[in-house]
C-alpha cells in the first residue's frame, strides 16, 4: 500500500539526560509511490489509501495509544500534488466537484484526529502536496527543499483542497497571494524549505541529515512544551480588511500584468484569497470545491495540461535526438564573442557544467568586460545560495579570456556568438575552424541566420550545428537545435547531452530562415506594426493580443530583446520571405533613433512621449478585435507552412518552442491549440492542427 502506517516510540527532546524517555509514541503515515521512478501524487487510487490510514492513525489516537501523528515522504518528496493524468480524464463537472470533496475530505483529517498532526516535508511538496502539509497542526522542512509551491493557476486551477483558506490564516494573505499567484504565474517559480519558514509556512528548518529523527525530536520538544511554536499575530478589524485588501489588489495588478484576464484561474484564486478573510472554514472549502467544478473541465485547463505534459515529455525525451551514447565529453568550452549574450552563455556553461570555460573576442577590453560579468555573475549565485563559497571561488578561477583564439584549441566544444552578420561569421569560422581537434564541435547562437550557409566556409561541416539560446540564457529554458543537410549524429547528440546537462529543455530544428520561434514571433509583431504603420493607435494595438496572455505586450517586448535585433529578424524573413514580410520604416526609424521606450517599460502600459517623435501612421486605423483576427490568421498561417516545409516535425514541437521560448502560458495549450479553438486553423488553412 503507498501510504505506510507504523508506531513509533518518540525520543527525547533535545537536552534531555539520555535515556530518559519520550513523550510517548507517534503514528508515522509515509507517503509512498512504490515506485523510485515516480512521486507521490493524490489521486483516484491514492486518496482513499490515505483516507485509510488517516483512520487507522484516529483510532489509534482514540484508544490512547498515540500521542500524535506524522506525515513524511521518501526519497527527497513529500508529495508532488494531485494526479494531473486522472484529472485530465475528468468527464464533467459533478465529477469534478466530488474530486474536490474528496480531497478535502481525505486531507482535513489531519486537523480532526484527536492528537496534534505533524507534516515532516522532506523535499518536493507542490499543489496538493504542500496543502497536505498545511492541514497538519505543525510543519517542519528540510533546509535543502527546493520544489515548495501552488502552481494550480499555472495550469488553469486553483488550490482546490484548503490552499486558499489554510495559508492567508497560518500565513497571511501577502503570502497567500505570492505562492499562490505571484509565483505560478512567474513560470511556477517555488520557493525553498529556510524560505518556508521565513514566510511562515513550515515552523522549522532541520538539516537534511537524520531529517526524520531530528523532526521526531522537534515534535517532543513541542508536545513537552520545550519547544514553543511561534505564529503570526493576526491583525483585527480595519487594519486587517486592509491588509487583506492590499494583497488581493497587488495579486489582481500581477495577474493583469501576467495574462492580462486571458486565463480565469488566477482570478479565481484572488476572489477565494479574498472570501477567506471572513468565510468560515467549511464554507470556504465549499467554494474550492465549486472553484475546482468549474475549472477542471474548462477549455483552459485541459489546454493546460496538454502543455504541461508536452514541456515534461520534450525536458525528459526530446524528439528526433540521436542516442545519447554517440555524444562527445566536453570537459572545456569555449565562446567566441565576450558581449552580453556570449557572457550570459559562458556563465551558464560555467555553472551547469563547471568547466573550464574559455572566452575570446578582438581586444582587451572587450575580453575583460565579459570576464567581469561572468565573475559577477558567479558573486549572484553565491549571494542566492546556489552556490558555496568554495565553489563560487572554483569557478571565477576556471573562466579565462584571451584576444588569441588560439586559446581555444584544447576546447571540446566552441560555441560562436558574434555579431549577426554572414561575413563577420564567416571570417570567425575561417580563423577558428583550423586552431581546434578534429573531433571539437563547433556550435554557433545565430538566432536567423542560414546555419548552413554559416558551415560552407568549414572543411568539416558535419561538426556544425546550431545551438541556439533565448535571452536571458539564464531564465529561458529553450535551445533550439538546429540541424543542417551535413550535421552528423555526433555532433547533434553532443549539443542535446549538453542542452540537457544545462537544464535547458532542446527543440530539433531544421535549417530554416529564423528557425521556429523567431519566425513565428516575428509574424504576429509584423502584424502589430502593420497596424500601427496604417494608422492604428500604438495603445489599441496594445491591448489587442490580450487574449493571447502572453508576459509582454507587443512593443514592451520589442523593447526587452532590442529594436535592432528585431530589425535585423525583419530584415531576414523579409528577405527569406518577401510576400509575408517586411522591414516597417516604423521600425528603422525606431532603431535610428536610438531605441527608446515607446510604452512604459514598468508598471501600467502606456505611450511615451517617445511614440510620438517615433511614429509616422497612415489613416487607416483598425480595431482591437480586427487586429486580434488578424493575428491569429497569421500565426495559423505562419504555423502551417512551419510544418509543411518540415522545420519541425509536429505542431506539439511549435507549441514547446513559444511556451518555453517566448512565454505562451500553460491555460492555452501553447499556440497551435489555441488557433484551433478560436477557428484560425481552419478559417485559413482548411484543417485543424489537432484532432477535435
């Protein structure tokens, strides 16, 4: 059975004289999978498991023969939350209410068993899982904890089962709407177990060694009252209808900026943050479990879990990647550039693969700005704890720059990332290519470029091949792998050993003007400037993809990657492909004038005086919804001819490349399901991407 029920003698709290007996005997419940391989998740089958043991712990509690009861996991999880799969086949919403019931059922046991309940979270706990741990009376944490979190609205849910009633009480409400939207929103960012406590979710740290004894002796300690367990002082009246108002306001402001109202889910769970101020317990569970109804067999969700099992499936298996037995060992790197991208990737290949890494560019000063950044960079993580003192010192030490690209000669892997431009890479290729071992893979960061009109100056082509990352490097988990008429398995499998040891999630691509993203990105912007080009006003032209819930709007995100990248994107797909796109003087007046903010770069979207010294419109304005229609049309359009010239091998690959690459949210399934749902696949190819 997963969920294992033993009795276990508590020992003495800390600092008592050994030998002296505990406070009596506790009911250890461990949340098995029985399986190495996978995690504890809260489903059809585990649920009343749990259930079952969570009686028997009562009735041993019932008869005096123990004192309180445990909750733990094994193998560094907790619980990894509620089993998506069997929800994904939820068939309607009565179903999905009794889901919910369940769960509040099974785990609100823990505050009714008679004894005090301890969670003993002993690493990953999302969803489900960590409101397994807040039902519990007390929480202790191991320090190394890293996977803390309510990712529901990331998917298309909400915390279903305590979650949004449980953490604004124990926690307080900023907190709630922080793990709970703040973060899912942010690509479902977690927090640690010492962040736990510091927010006040779990009560302790302990280290990870003897976690569970050291637990064991914290929970004798509290039961003996040697160990006082300190809470947060709930505010009263004003102050707290206050207080609690702020949080929800600033949850409301992230989910605007976010998914701009595209996705129902994080205002679902801002209306039950707020309901919990006064909403009795009960009752407020009664609203999860409306909440829960609703939104497991909403369009939303299901859309949310195809794309959440397809980044899961593509970060373990990508498709078409040769046996990872033929990769070469890299046990050295070398970057040829040192500006901002070329530092940001030294640094990542530094701290995944903690090589020597070696960077090169013409002069001195360039060589040492880059080396700075890098060595600053390592300062980051050390401040963030991701890595020790020792480690970060062991780094700084093994990053080195040179103006002599003979430096790089011992190098397994060389990855070019200069200036994008065909000559200037050429010339590079020229002078690298005879300075390395002949079994070194050359790797280039173009991100529009022919990678292999870029291999023909190369005596050995086959070792070429595109390896292209997203800025930043460090935050975007895509590379787009791109493969030539000439690459050899080798080398390919070299560049997804390697994407996989950087914790970046590789997308094969075939050769083609702007690859996947890129090219697809660039089309719906082509038509945003389009619009603006003929007279539509730069706000309305905004606001028009709202729908799309994409992280930034169309000019703020014009601004972040830079008006002369996408100038220079423009300017190869116009180039590649006249009767699509083209190169808006819009846009090179922009870059011309020095690339200032058109809308604000913080904050509420809106114009800066810059758009009007910028801009230059016709008077032919359109309309929000006919721009938005515009778009889709495009992008399905775009998508289309993606798959039929082969560039990838399926709409699922497109759909990981804009989720990962540009931050399409999980509750549309990624691109290519959300034009079948609005009619574009069909309106204008004839024929849907999916089955219906």
């Amino acid at each position: 059975m997963p969920v294992h029920v033993r009795v276990l003698d508590l020992p003495a709290p800390p600092g008592r004289p050994a030998g002296r007996p505990g406070p009596g005997r506790l009911a250890l419940l461990t949340l098995d999978p029985g399986d190495p391989r996978r995690p504890f998740v809260l489903g059809p089958q585990t649920l009343p498991q749990l259930r079952e043991a969570l009686e028997e712990a009562g009735r041993l509690a019932a008869a005096g023969e123990v004192v309180a009861v445990g909750v733990t996991g094994v193998q560094g999880v907790f619980c990894a939350g509620a089993d998506l799969k069997s929800m994904a086949g939820t068939p309607d919403r009565e179903a999905a209410l009794a889901t919910g019931r369940l769960g509040h059922d099974v785990l609100g046991r823990l505050a009714t068993l008679g004894v005090p309940s301890f969670a003993y979270v002993n690493g990953l706990a999302l969803g489900g899982g960590l409101e397994t741990a807040l039902h519990a009376a007390h929480r202790t944490v191991v320090t190394t904890a890293r996977g803390l979190g309510l990712p529901e609205a990331h998917l298309g849910l909400v915390p279903g089962w305590g979650g949004t009633w449980l953490l604004p009480h124990l926690a307080g409400p900023d907190v709630a709407v922080k793990v709970a939207v703040e973060n899912a929103l942010a690509g479902n960012r977690t927090i640690t177990g010492p962040q736990a406590v510091q927010l006040g979710i779990a009560d302790v740290a302990l280290e990870p060694a003897d976690f569970l004894l050291q637990s064991l002796r914290w929970t004798a300690a509290v039961l003996t009252g040697e160990a006082p367990v300190a809470r947060r002082t709930p505010l009263e009246g004003a102050e707290e209808a206050a207080a609690w108002e702020a949080a929800v306001a600033r949850g409301r402001a992230v989910a605007d900026a976010r998914v701009h109202g595209a996705a129902p889910a994080p205002y679902r769970a801002l209306d039950l943050i707020a309901a919990a101020r006064t909403n009795g317990r009960e009752e407020h569970f009664a609203a999860e479990d409306a909440a829960i109804g609703d939104l497991v067999v909403s369009p939303q969700l299901r859309a949310g879990l195809y794309a959440f099992d397809l980044v899961q499936r593509y970060g373990k298996r990508p498709t078409g990647a040769p046996p990872r037995e033929l990769a070469r060992r890299v046990a050295s790197v070398g970057v040829v550039g040192a500006g901002l991208m070329a530092s940001q990737l030294a640094l990542l290949f530094l701290h995944r693969l903690q090589v020597p890494v070696v960077l090169t560019d013409v002069d001195d000063a360039r060589v040492s700005k880059g080396l700075e950044s890098v060595r600053s960079g390592v300062d980051e993580l050390r401040a963030k704890g991701r890595v020790s003192a020792d480690t970060a010192n062991r780094l700084k030490a093994s990053v080195s720059g040179s103006v002599d690209k003979s430096a790089l000669a011992g190098c397994d892997l060389v990855v070019e990332a200069v200036f994008e431009e065909m000559a200037v890479k050429h010339a590079v290729l020229r002078e690298l290519e005879p300075l390395l071992r002949e079994d070194a893979v050359i790797a280039t960061n173009t991100s529009s470029l022919s990678v292999t009109e870029m291999a023909s100056v190369l005596a050995h082509p086959e070792r070429f091949v595109g390896f292209h990352f997203f800025n930043p490097v460090a935050v975007l988990p895509l590379v787009e792998v791109v493969r030539t008429g000439r690459t050899d398995d080798a080398t390919l499998a070299t560049a997804f050993a390697v994407g996989a040891s950087l914790k970046k999630t590789c997308v094969l691509v075939r050769d083609a003007p702007a690859f996947v993203v890129n090219r697809v990105s660039t089309r719906m912007f082509d038509e945003v400037v389009r619009a603006v080009d003929a007279g539509t006003p730069l706000m309305v032209a905004e606001r028009a993809l709202d729908e799309l819930g994409l992280p930034m709007t169309p000019f703020r995100l014009a601004s972040f990657v830079g008006p002369a990248v996408m100038l220079h994107v423009h300017e190869t797909l116009a180039a590649a492909f006249p009767e699509r796109y083209r190169v808006s003087e819009n846009l090179r007046r922009w870059v011309e004038a020095g690339a200032p903010d058109l809308v604000t770069p913080k904050g509420p979207v809106e114009p800066t005086g810059a758009a009007e010294r910028v801009l230059r419109q016709g008077a032919q304005p359109l309309s929000g919804p006919e721009l938005l229609r515009r778009v889709q049309d495009a992008l399905a359009d775009e998508v289309r001819r993606v798959l039929d010239e082969g560039v990838v091998a399926g709409p699922q690959d497109v759909d990981v490349c804009l989720v990962l690459g540009t931050g399409h949210p999980l509750s549309t399934g990624g691109i290519t399901p959300y034009l079948d749902r609005v009619g574009a696949s069909e309106r204008v190819t004839g024929r849907r991407f999916h089955p219906a």
